[in-house]
C-alpha cells in the first residue's frame, strides 16, 4: 500500500491521544514511526535502527517502546528498550504484533496502531507506574520519514 493511502486512513488525533492516555500512567515513553518509501532491511532490523536514531535508548529508566510501521512493505514491528524488554520478553512482542496484523489486515490500521499502544503502556504502567517526578522525554507526535 502507498504510504499517502495509508496515511489517509490514519486517524492522527486518535493514535497521539492513546500515546498521552498510556504515559499518562507510566514513566514509559511510547512512539509511532511511519516509514515513507521502500523497506530495505527487515522490519525488526529497521526498527531496531530507527529506535537508536531517535534517541529512544536515552530515556532515563530504558523503557522505551517504537512502534515502526512500513505500509509500503506490508511490514511492521514492536520494540522495547532492555528494562521492559526484560520484564515481558518476546511472546509479547509477538502477541502485540499478531493483534496488529489481525487489525491491518481488515484496514483497520489507526485500531491496530491504538491498540497496541494501549496494550503497551498497560504493561508499561505495570512495571513502570508514572510517579510526580516523571516527565514527558520523548515528543508524543507520529513520525512520518
């Protein structure tokens, strides 16, 4: 799918209101990034990537999460910084992405990006509760690039 069409079908507003309602409840920072053009690398690869570019490593307590989307490619990916990679592991990364697919397949792509934001900063807030001290470290806007 082009990326304009994907976009289109995005509803912006809703995807940064579910990223403030999750890190309304934990220290945890949450990010959306929109791949423009083609996806040479694998996905998982490319976001693993895109997460260091964006600084997303340097949050004070390493419990960043990048939702990195490639509509061109067909492809997307999860990923967590070490704190909460540690405390969840992989099968839910791979169950956050299998409801994302389940969503996108239908073209129900502003559900699939929500809801996984939604099941993340509930993990997140599991593990890292939002105390008087935290601050917003990363910007809460989708990345299109």
């Amino acid at each position: 799918m082009r990326t304009k069409k994907f976009l289109s079908k995005l509803e912006h507003d809703q995807i940064v209101g579910a990223i403030r309602a999750a890190e309304s409840k934990t220290s945890g920072e949450v990010r959306v990034y929109i791949q423009r053009g083609k996806l040479k690398a694998d996905p998982l690869a490319a976001a693993q990537k895109k997460f260091q570019r964006l600084d997303m490593h340097k949050t004070s307590e390493r419990n960043a999460v990048l939702i990195f989307v490639a509509p061109r490619a067909h492809k997307f990916a999860v990923v967590g910084d070490k704190a909460i990679h540690e405390k969840c592991g992989e099968e839910f990364w791979q169950r956050v992405v299998d409801a994302m697919l389940h969503c996108f397949r239908r073209d129900k792509f502003t559900e699939g990006i929500g809801g996984a934001i939604t099941v993340v900063g509930d993990l997140l807030a599991q593990y890292f509760p939002r105390d008087r001290h935290n601050r917003n470290e990363l910007p809460d806007e989708i990345i299109e690039d």
